[in-house]
C-alpha cells in the first residue's frame, strides 16, 4: 500500500518536473526568436 503511494507520488514528481523543463524550453526557445 505504502510502496504504490510513493510510486504514484514519484510518477507525479516526474511528470511535473517534465511539464516545468517543457515550459522553460519554450520560454527559452521565445526568449530567443523574439528577445
């Protein structure tokens, strides 16, 4: 029970670390297009 939380708890951190490394790509990728 335990090791299946923390499992859906490290598949969440994964996830958001992946959203927040996309996110600061694009911004990088406009920061260089437009800046």
């Amino acid at each position: 029970m335990v090791s299946k939380d923390k499992s859906m708890l490290v598949t969440g951190f994964k996830r958001l670390v992946l959203v927040r490394s996309r996110k600061m790509k694009a911004e990088n990728i406009c920061n260089l297009s437009f800046g």
